[in-house]
C-alpha cells in the first residue's frame, strides 16, 4: 500500500473565511484562487444557495509543502479542549533563553491578530512552548 502524501488539517468554526486568514497570517500561507470560473471568491459566495454562503474556507502553503487547512461552519461552539492541534515550530534548533525569546517574540506577533496567550510551558532547554488560542478558541502551541 503506498504511503499517503498529502492531507489536510480541518478544522470546525463559526466563521470559515474568518479563521482561515487568521491562520494565513499566522503560517504564512495564502487563501487560494476561487473554485472554477469565478473571478473572486465574492462571486463564487453569491452563486451559491444562501444556507451554504459561507459554509467553508481554506488556505494553503504557497510552496506547496505543508497541508492545506480546511474551514467548515458547524452550528455548534467550541466547549472543551481539541483532541488534535497545531504546533507551530519557531523555536527548532534553539535552546534556553535564546529558545525562550524566539518564542516570546512570535507570541508578540500573534497576539493583536486576535490569539489569546493561555500559559508559557518553560522547562529550561529544547521542549518550551507557549500554550494559545486562535481567534475562535482552538488552542495551538508555539514551540
């Protein structure tokens, strides 16, 4: 059986365009061109039945490298903590303080994007990590 190559991370919110360019600012990535012929992603909203406008979003690593993320509204809100989340790697390579300030500076950068800061994991050398959360609660780590 061959090997998987590709896959998605999806994920469940209230706001799909919302979250996703969110996620764009944090990552890097880029929302991708609107499906089929339609010139903007407005234009492809509006085509669709009212109940679905809006319904999903997506963004994708512009190299072509890390998994495309999926945004799918669901009716319900976010009420214990994910099983699966994000770890986004800015610290790799780096130890103690000079680990620790790679990661300060990031948390910096994420914060008035609308992450929330829940709690610095410090332990001193190569497995620090800062807790947060996007804009819709989902918590993700900065390591």
């Amino acid at each position: 059986m061959p090997s998987v190559k590709k896959f998605q991370v999806t994920f469940d919110c209230a706001e799909p365009e919302r979250v996703a360019r969110f996620w764009c600012e944090v990552l890097g990535y880029e929302v991708p061109p609107p499906p089929g012929e339609f010139a903007t992603w407005d234009d492809y909203q509006e085509a669709q039945p009212p109940e679905e406008r809006g319904s999903w979003f997506a963004c994708v690593d512009p190299t072509g490298v890390g998994p495309r993320l999926y945004f799918q509204r669901v009716p319900e809100g976010k009420v214990v903590k994910n099983r699966v989340h994000l770890d986004v790697r800015v610290g790799t390579g780096l130890l103690g303080e000079e680990r620790l300030a790679a990661l300060e500076a990031e948390c910096a950068r994420l914060l008035p994007l609308g992450a929330v800061r829940v709690r610095l994991l410090y332990d001193g050398g190569d497995d620090s990590c800062i807790v947060m959360q996007d804009i819709e609660g989902n918590e993700f780590c900065i390591d």
